[in-house]
C-alpha cells in the first residue's frame, strides 16, 4: 500500500474521472430537474382540469336543483288540481271555479305557459288561459297524453318539448293523470313549463365563449340551451358522445368530447335532475380550461432553461467539493431529514444496536432497558406481528415500510408510534440490519378518531328527517331495499304501513305552515313511539305522508300496529277543526304484507304500491281508517299484483 502511495500520485490520476463524474451527475441532475418539474407541470394540467370539472359540476348541480324546483313546483300545482278533481269531484258546473284557482296559481308559476285539463278524449276541459273551452284543442296525438292513457301510475310524467297548441310556444309538458272512482282513466291535468324560462335564466352564467349551458332529457332531446341556438331545441343526441356513454342510473359523470351542434372541444359536467328525468350539461371550452396553465408552462419553460444554466455553472465550480464531501454530506443530510425522529438501528430480530436520545423521549426507556426486557414488553401485543413483520421483511430495493404500532410508557400510557423501516446494505459475515424512523402520532390519530366520529354523526344526519326526527326517504328506500332481499333469502313476510294525513292541506291553510310543521313532528312522535323493535324503521315518506317498514311481521301484525298508530294520532287531539266530523288530526292507513320468495317476479315496488292502493282505498271510505292491501295471483305463470277489494 505505502509502496502504491509512492509511486503514484493519487490527485493527478483520479482528477479526469472525478471530473467526469461530476460532468455525469450535473447532466443527471438537469434531468431530473426537468422530470420532476415536468411531473408538477402535468399535475397542474391536471389540477386545471378538476378544478374546472369541479365549476362545471358545481354549477350543474346547482342548475340541476334549479330545475329540479322548476318542475316540482309546476308538480305541486298538478297534484292540488288532481285533488280537485278527483276528490272533489269537479263538474262542468264547478269549472269556472277551477278556472279562477288556476289562473292564480299562474301567477306565482312564471315558470309554467300554462295549465290545462284534458278529459279521456283528449278535448280541452278547463285551460288557465281561457275559461271557455275549444273544440280544437285536443290532445289525444300528444305523448304524455298516450301514456297517461295507457299507463295507470301517479307518478308526475315529464314530456318530452313540444310546441303548445294552446299558445304556440316551446314548452316542456308536465303531467298528472286523473282517474275516475273506479280507477279508470278520466283524463290529464298537466302544466306547460315554459322553455323561454329557462333559456332566460342561462343567460345569467357565463359559461366562456366557447363554452354551453344545456338542459335536456334523459331520451336525449334538448329542451334549453345558453348560447341560445332555436335549432336545437327538440333535436335528438342520444346518439352523441355525451348521452352514448351515460348510464341509466349515473347521477353524475365528467366528460371531454367534441360538440357535435358547433365542433368545439369541450370539457364539463353532466348532471341528472333528481327525480325527474332531465340533464343539466355545463361546459367549458378546452382551450379556456388549460388557458393559465398554458401561461404556467411558458413561466416554466423560462425558468428550467435559468436553473439549469445556473445548475451546470454551480456543478462545475463546486466539482471538487462535491467529490470530497459526497459521502459525509450524504451521512449527514440523512441525520438532519430524521433529526426530529427517534432512530433506531438495530438487526432484523429485534436486537438494538444504535438508539438515538429521541427514543428515550418518545418511550420513555434508554437502549439499556430495551435490550433487558426486550422490545415486545413495550409494544401493544395487538400490534406486535405486524412489528415483527415489518422489521423482518422491509424492502431490499432501498425502499421502506410504514409500520404503526403503539408504544407503552412507564406511566401506563400507550403511544401511537410510526416507524419507517429501511433495510441496511448487507456486511460480510454480519446480520442484516434495519434502521427505523420513530414518530409520535398520538395528536393524528385522535384527530382521525374525531374526524371518523364525526363522519358518522354527519352519515345518521344525512339519514333522518331534520323536520320529524324519524328516518327519510332516503333511508327509506335503503332499509326496504335491504329487508325486501332479506325477505327474498328467507321467506319471511315482510310489511309495510303507508300513511297520509287527513286534509292536511286544510289544515295548512286553516293554521298556518308552522302549525302544520309541529303537525308533522307530532306524527313523527307517533310512529316512532308505536315502532317498538330494533328492525322496525319509521319514516317521512314525503309531505303530509309516512311509511313504516316492519320485517318478519304478517299482516295481522301489521294491521294491529296500524291500528295502534291511528288511535295514537287521534288520541293526541290536535285541533283541525276542517277534518269532519272529529275536529282533530287523523290519518288514513294503507297496510300491505308480502312473502317473496327467490325467482318471484314482484319487487319492493309492488309492496309499496299495494300499501299505497290500500291508503286511497282508506281515504275514499272515508279517512281516518285502516284498509288493507292487495294479495298476489299467478297469471301466465308470472306472478302479478291483485288489488283488494
């Protein structure tokens, strides 16, 4: 060696590829800085992009719930006329009345161009508009009229935009259908919601200039769009990029694709209306949503080309430095990065060999202590194995392993630790080593336990009805969703108890909204102290109306707990002086009880509906009064519904 010394002169021959090797790094590090400021910089497209995908989707969903109230308003106008009409049983003598109620109810609607009642014919009863009837109107060609004929549901039917016969403008029909006592067809209450509303209230967002505003159903057809474009209102692009790929029951969904009305590309948003079967699209223009960035990425390219100017001058001037100090800054910049965490050094079967002062101050134990009792007395025996593991297997590929554990101090006190385990190159002859990075993470984990309780307070919130204290509809459909497939596995009879308020409208109207809310959380009192098992749910159903899911219950069960919860409402004694002939608060109940068994061909919804069939059956006996549902025959091999009689 000392031979080698004197005959060589180790400066002059290492110098060329000490300098080499620093040419090497300085082009290494230029690149990585290039990579990773690259990376950034298409993370901050991306950021770009979501941040723009979250304004479109923002902003539909708030279209989407402006919609939403549109049409729910103009439904709410449409069931008080059903109401007349069939509980009321309105004639010809009684139209002008109809006539003067819907005019009024105009006034408040600025949405709707009008509202009329057609009779089984398709001939024009009454109209908001005039109080005499045409003979020309008739709408027995229209859509929503066809189906309301042909299909016996209460649902609200959203038609597909139309021009108006009765006044010659784009109109989005809403209708109602009306059935006779016998539950026969009598005709259509609808309310024409004026596509001219909507198509005004567009025109107060600015979407871009290359951006779009759009309102259309679920078929596909477009009702409203901001830029106002007339030729587009009614076409059909179900076939087109957006409605191609949308699912039927997708709430929302992001998208990029080329306009097919004016070419333009186009990120945004669509978003379902809830309950109605209409899609609000808001876009922006691709070129507008990478507009800063694109800005960013020429500031980036300006200052790379300055930093790696800058990085090559201070390569070459700091070369011998970096060679002489390479190892021992390495040693040392590993010290500081971990210089706030306790270190431990020790070989894979737990033997301590190095423990930095921080671990005396994390555990409350020196090296010495741990090398006597061994690390499993402190460590929680519930999270030992995975210690172990970790400190046996951590990656050989100078990666490492995040273990978390909890540590036990002398006081008794348990501390949540992470540890961060690194597998040490091997020694000849010596046994592999680790070295772990210790943290206290007591503060995060009760930060996480609060976050995670209160999630779960948020989760029962977003469950209940804040109004009545009983569950939502939401939590409605899951928990007959859940029994209905219970029932299904088991065969056990599942019933469900639907109920609605005697003239709760009046009642309203007599008292006031306030009154009628304590009215609707002393029913909600009702049902929750008449439900006395832990499966039983309560809940608002909608409105003045309630159901009650009672799994393993046979309908003689479920009637005398129907029983039970109208004797109940009419026990309280609430004034309602309009409810004849008690002068207090009742309801009218629906019960229905089904069996399912696997492979039968009806649904939770066939239970609902027979509940419900089995309430308008109370209340057309005379209210305040308990009727059962219908019961299931077999027809062409299928089973079917039955209504009772």
């Amino acid at each position: 060696m000392a031979e080698r010394r004197a005959g060589e002169s180790p400066i002059g021959s290492k110098r060329p590829s000490a300098q080499g090797l620093i040419a090497v790094l300085v082009i290494i590090s230029c690149l990585l800085f290039l990579v990773l400021n690259a990376w950034p910089t298409w993370e901050a497209r991306s950021l770009a992009l979501t941040a723009d995908q979250q304004a479109t989707s923002n902003l539909a969903r708030s279209l989407a719930e402006h919609a939403h109230g549109t049409i729910q308003a103009a439904e709410t106008a449409l069931l008080d006329i059903r109401e007349r009409m069939e509980v009321d049983d309105i004639h010809a003598a009684d139209r002008s009345r109809l006539h003067t109620m819907m005019q009024e109810d105009i006034v408040h609607l600025p949405m709707v161009d009008g509202l009329l009642v057609f009779d089984d014919s398709g001939a024009w009863v009454v109209n908001s508009q005039t109080a005499r009837p045409s003979s020309a109107l008739n709408i027995s060609d229209r859509d929503y009229f066809i189906f309301h004929r042909d299909h016996p549901g209460r649902g609200v039917h959203v038609g597909e935009p139309i021009v108006s016969r009765a006044s010659g403008h784009w109109v989005l029909p809403v209708s109602l259908r009306l059935d006779n006592p016998d539950g026969t067809f009598r005709g259509v209450a609808g309310a024409m919601v004026s596509i001219d509303f909507f198509r005004d209230f567009y025109k107060g967002f600015n979407p871009g200039r290359e951006g779009a505003v759009s309102l259309a159903s679920a078929s596909g057809l477009i009702v409203a769009r901001h830029p106002d474009d007339p030729r587009v209102i009614g076409a059909d692009f179900s076939k087109g990029p957006i409605f191609s790929r949308l699912g039927p029951q997708t709430v929302e969904q992001g998208f990029q694709y080329r306009s097919p009305i004016d070419g333009v590309d186009r990120y945004g948003t669509v978003h379902r209306v809830p309950n109605y079967p209409l899609l609000v699209i808001v876009s922006h223009g691709k070129a507008e949503a990478l507009a800063n960035w694109t800005s960013s990425v020429k500031r980036y390219l300006a200052v790379s080309c300055i930093a790696i100017a800058s990085l090559i001058i201070l390569g070459l001037s700091l070369a011998r430095l970096v060679k002489r100090n390479e190892r021992t800054e390495r040693q040392y910049r590993l010290l500081a990065d971990y210089s706030t965490d306790a270190i431990v050094c020790a070989t894979a079967s737990g033997f301590p060999l190095y423990v930095s002062p921080s671990f005396s101050a994390l555990s409350g134990r020196d090296m010495a202590e741990w090398r006597d009792s061994g690390w499993q007395s402190i460590v929680h025996s519930e999270d030992r194995d995975a210690l172990m593991q970790g400190m046996a297997s951590p990656p050989r590929d100078g990666g490492h392993k995040t273990v978390t554990f909890r540590f036990i101090r002398p006081g008794g006190l348990w501390v949540w630790c992470e540890a961060l385990i690194r597998m040490l190159p091997a020694r000849r002859g010596k046994e592999r080593c680790i070295v772990a990075n210790i943290r206290d993470i007591t503060a995060r984990k009760e930060a996480e336990d609060q976050v995670a309780a209160l999630n779960a307070e948020l989760s029962a919130m977003a469950l209940s009805d804040a109004l009545t204290g009983v569950a939502n509809r939401r939590c409605f459909d899951k928990k007959l969703d859940a029994e209905w497939a219970r029932a299904v596995r088991n065969g056990n009879p599942l019933s469900l108890i639907m109920l609605d308020i005697d003239h709760f409208k009046l009642f309203n109207d007599l008292y006031g909204h306030k009154t009628g809310d304590e009215c609707l959380a002393a029913v909600g009192s009702v049902l929750a102290s008449s439900i006395r098992r832990p499966e039983d749910l309560a809940a608002r159903y909608g409105g003045e109306e309630f159901a009650v899911i009672l799994p393993d219950t046979t309908a003689a069960g479920a009637r005398q707990i129907a029983d039970l919860i109208r004797a109940a409402l009419e026990g309280r004694m609430i004034e309602h002086s309009a409810n004849k002939p008690w002068g207090v608060v009742t309801a009218s109940l629906g019960v229905a009880t089904l069996a399912p068994m696997p492979g039968d061909a009806v649904k939770s919804a066939d239970l609902i509906e027979l509940a419900d069939q089995a309430l308008y059956r109370a209340k057309r006996s005379g209210r305040n009064k308990v009727a059962e549902g219908g019961q299931l025959r077999v027809v062409g091999g299928r089973q079917a519904l039955k209504s009772s009689t």
